[in-house]
C-alpha cells in the first residue's frame, strides 16, 4: 500500500538509494468503463501527464491500477489483454491502454455477445500489435484451449490467469467499487472527478503535491 511523506520514519530505506518517501496517486480504471475512459485520457493524453512526469515526477509516483467491473463480462478479457501486454512488452501498456480506451465501445455488451471468447481475445491482441507490441505473443498468451488439461481440468485459464488472480487479489485490500477511483496516499479522494479538466487537475497537484 501507499505511504503519505508524513510517515516517512516508518519506511526503511538508504537516503543514498531513494527518497524517504513520495506521494502516490492510483487511478483505479475499468477499460469498459466510459467514465474511466475519460478520467485517462485527461491524465495521460494531455498535457497533464508532461506536469505529472516533469513537475511532480520527482515525488509523485502515479499508477494505473486495472479495476474489473464483472457486471460487463468483456471487462475481464479486456484487462487479461492489459496484463498479456505487461508481460509481452511493459513498456507499451499505456499505448496499449491509450489504443483500447478509444476503442472501448467495441468491447461493450452489444458488441461482444454474439461472437467466442477467443475471438475477443483475436481483437484485443490486434489492437496491441497496431502499437508495437507482438500480436501473436499476446493472443498466444490470452488464448483458452477447448481440450481438458493433461490432469483432466476444464477450468485451465489462459497465460494470464495467475496474475490477474494477483490483480484482482490486490484490489480487494483497497475495498474499491466503482470506476474511476483515485486514492492518492493510501486514501480514497471523492473529490477527484472524471470531469475535471487539466486545470482542475494541475490546481490540486499544486495544493497536495507542490512543486
């Protein structure tokens, strides 16, 4: 979990390695979630995130936490494409976010009911291939086989299946619900909406963070 600056002592760490302590910001974001949609592309499609990285970068760490919202089926095989992306290629996951967020109503009830699971899977692994990640590797690792497992299971999960279970496991300790949430510190803001803009962002940045 988080540690706010102020209980730094608490933190066992070499002045000569890091920082007694940062600030953290975690956005809690569902990729079928039009809400969450809109919260990431004020913070990582504008220049918000050059303030994040260039102003605050030194003492705020700022992390997209993946949140499933089981209620949308299609939530979960979005986000196993996010962690198939983590594992294929870490650095391109929010180009990868970035790309599926405007796609997000492709993934949406009405779009996904009538066709397999792996076929969503096909489409998700495509969309992180139009951003440089290996299509092939992420499918392979999204892909649910439709024969029993050597031990006769039929629940054999996919590539992904153990960390996502790690994801999901995390979460849980946090308590969130609905998406977006932000909990900067260690505590849930209420405050932090999917409607402010850069300016509303970058004025709270300044009262809770500083320069």
């Amino acid at each position: 979990m988080a540690l706010p600056p102020k209980f730094a002592g608490q933190k066992l760490v070499s002045s000569a390695i890091q920082p007694a302590a940062v600030h953290t910001l975690e956005l809690y974001l569902d990729y079928v979630c039009p809400f969450s949609a809109k919260m990431f592309k004020t913070v990582y499609t504008t220049p918000l995130r050059k303030t994040l990285l260039d102003k605050h970068g030194s003492n705020l760490v700022t992390i997209f936490r993946q949140q499933i919202q089981p209620w949308h089926p299609s939530s979960t095989l979005t986000h196993e494409a996010g962690v198939a992306v983590l594992k294929t290629a870490p650095s391109k996951f929010l180009d990868f976010s970035t790309a599926l967020f405007e796609k997000q109503q492709d993934f949406f009830d009405v779009n996904v009911v009538n066709e397999t699971r792996n076929a969503t899977y096909k489409r998700l692994a495509k969309i992180a291939g139009s951003v440089g990640v290996d299509e092939e590797k992420v499918y392979k690792l999204l892909e649910i086989s439709d024969k029993p497992a050597e031990d006769g299971s039929l629940n054999t999960g996919n590539g992904v299946t153990n960390d996502l279970k790690v994801l999901v496991k995390m979460n849980r300790l946090t308590g969130v619900h609905v998406t977006p949430t932000v909990i900067f510190d260690g505590v849930v803001n209420g405050e932090i909406s999917s409607s402010w803009t850069v300016e509303q962002w970058e004025e709270w940045l300044g009262k809770n963070v500083g320069a």
